[in-house]
C-alpha cells in the first residue's frame, strides 16, 4: 500500500473510531501512534520515538513532552497531544516553550485529529506563532498528503522540509488573505481594483457602488473556473474503455427497450443535449468515489434524462428534466416511491443535492 492509500485508510480510521474515544490516553493509543507508524516509525523502537521525552523549561525540571522523533539518536520532531476534542489553539503554549529549549526544528501539536506542524521561519529557535502546514483526517486535503510525505522516516530530509515548510508558510497567509478579500472585499482591496477601471477620484460613494461589483465579479470568476476545469477534468478521465461500455450500451438499449421509453436513435427523434451529459458527469464525479463509475449509466427518453446504476430501471439514481430551459429540475424517488422534484437554475446547483444522491445509491453499493 503506498503512503497516499495509507493516509486515506488512516483518515478512514480516525472518523470511525473518535466518538468512542474518552481519554487523552485513548487519543494517542488509537489515534496518534497509528500515524506515526504510518509515518515509518517504530513506536516501540527507544532510538525512533521516545515517549514522555523530558524538556527542562526555565526553572521547570522535568518537563515532558508527548513524543520525541528521533533520527541518529537525536530528537527531530517533538509531538504534543491533547485529547481528540480539544481545541488546539487553547494549547500552542505549550509546544513553545518545549521547542525553545530543544534544538528541534519542527514540533507537532494534534488531537489525533488535526495535526499543527510548527518550526522556527520566522525568527531562530522561536517557535513560529502559526503552523506552516496542517493536516485534517476530518475533511482531509489530499494535495497536502505529498507534504506530509516529507515527514515519512523514509524521505526525512531537514533542508528539503524547511525549504517547503517557508513556501508553505507564505502560501497559507496568502490564501488567508485571498479567502478574507474574496468573501468581504476590505475598502483597500475594491480601491486597488477601483483604480483599474475607474480615471476620477475614488470617493466613499464609489466605494460603496463598486463593492458588491467587485463581490459579485469575484464569484463570476470562481464559478467560470470551477466549470472550465470540471469539463476539462471530465473529459481526460474518459477513456477509450469506458467509451467503448458506453457503445455496448447504448447497443443493448436498442434491443431492450422497457415500455413508455424511447431511447436516442439514428433518426433523431430523441436528442441527448451536451447540458444534459455535463448534468450526468456532474453526477458521476459526485459518486465515483463510493461506486465503480462504469456502474452508472444514463437512459434518455422524451421527457426526462435519467441516471441509473447498472442499466436497469428498478436502480434510479435521479432524473434531469432540462428541456425546458425556463423550468429546470431534478428529481428523485422518495420513500413512499413518489417521484420528487427539485428546480434548479444551473448545472452547479446539482451540487446542492449531493447527499439525495449518496442516499439514491447506498442501497445499490455490493
């Protein structure tokens, strides 16, 4: 199993299992070793990771942190942990003055949920304020996951990791920043933006009328992004085999027609609109993480566009009605096998029902 499918199993893990852990203890045992040992290193091992290493602080003897790294007999990594539940950021402290006395370059705090990895960028050993990278098994982002490699036993590379971890650093500020201006333009912000667009003075009046412009030309962009790239990602992963199942089904419509539908022919009285393919690619990229896509297959007939699980009827995931432009909706079956239908003004708000489809298809899942 490679490191990404480990990490994936470990985040698995965590979700699974935190609701049935009541201690700090419990934490490390289930959460925090099992991440160290999906790291490389041998929690048993003294000369990998000593336990309860010991931090003089001041006048404070004694002091112990969690867990020490160790590589060539010496500590490169200090880990606190607090108990699964416990916000972080009640905590950093501590972790500051471990990593002041330490000649450590990185220190770790977790709740076995989410992991803070801190280091000395900004000034020398000083324990920056903020992480440089986070990692959460909650809502894990997989582009971090070849971060998080770095620190595998394997691939340790100090000079390599600082190198990353001072990008890293100014990409998350940058992203913060960007995050903040995008969901509330500061009036510095729409006035640097003003200054592109507009010759005259920039008054408060102006300020105010170009403001939710400026929200609203933010949003246009993101979403003509999201779109571009959904496409472009849906047709590369489109290969010549799920092609060809595509064909053989389309093949095998035309012999096996239920009764009340009529599928796409040669002359042309059913027409499968590209708004309509991009509604199912939609769909699929929404399930394919919980069911083999080749499973899902779309029937068009007259009236509405419908998404199936293996071909056949009795599995319905939705139905698009998109030949009204004005009226456009999607639909699923109910409980009380009644059909329900939903009006959507474009192909994103699919999006909006993604649980309706995970619960269309949980009874289809072998």
């Amino acid at each position: 199993m490679d490191f990404k499918d480990l990490i994936l199993q470990l985040s698995e893990r965590v979700v699974k299992l935190k609701g049935s852990i009541s201690t700090e203890e419990a934490t490390k045992t289930s959460l925090v070793l099992p991440f160290l040992q999906a790291l490389g290193y041998d929690f048993f091992n003294p000369l990998e990771v000593i336990p309860e290493y010991t931090c003089d602080v001041g006048i404070k003897k004694g002091e112990k942190v969690d867990y020490a790294i160790c590589k060539d007999s010496a500590p490169i990594i200090l880990i606190e942990c607090k108990h699964w539940e416990q916000d972080l950021t009640l905590h950093d402290n501590q972790l500051i003055r471990y990593f002041s006395v330490s000649n450590v370059k990185f220190g770790v705090l977790t709740n076995g949920i989410i992991y803070r990895f801190y280091s000395d960028l900004s000034q020398p050993n000083k324990m920056d304020e903020k992480p440089f990278l986070e990692i959460d098994f909650s809502n894990l982002n997989i582009n971090l996951i070849d971060e998080l490699k770095k620190f595998h036993k394997t691939y340790f590379d100090l000079d390599n990791i600082l190198s990353s971890a001072n990008e890293l650093k100014y990409l998350g500020e940058f992203k913060s920043i960007l995050v903040k201006e995008f969901s509330s333009p500061s009036e510095e912000f729409v006035t640097l933006l003003s200054r592109k667009v507009y010759d005259g003075r920039i008054t408060q009046k102006l300020l105010d009328l170009f403001t939710p412009l400026v929200r609203k030309s933010i949003e246009n962009h993101i979403n003509d992004v999201f779109n571009e790239r959904l496409k472009k990602a849906l047709k590369s992963e489109t290969s010549d085999e799920e092609n060809q199942t595509k064909k053989e089904v389309q093949e095998k419509k035309k012999t096996e027609l239920p009764e009340g539908v009529v599928y796409m022919s040669e002359d042309g009285k059913i027409v499968t609109t590209q708004e309509e393919l991009e509604g199912f690619y939609i769909v699929l990229s929404i399930l394919r993480s919980r069911i083999d896509p080749k499973r899902i297959v779309y029937r068009d007939s007259q009236s509405f566009f419908s998404i199936l699980v293996d071909d056949t009827n009795r599995k319905l995931v939705c139905r698009l009605y998109f030949n009204n432009p004005e009226n456009k909706q999607i639909s699923f079956i109910g409980e009380d096998k009644k059909e329900v239908k939903y009006k959507i003004q474009t192909l994103n708000d699919i999006f909006n029902y993604s649980e309706q489809l995970n619960t269309a298809i949980g009874k289809y899942i072998d």
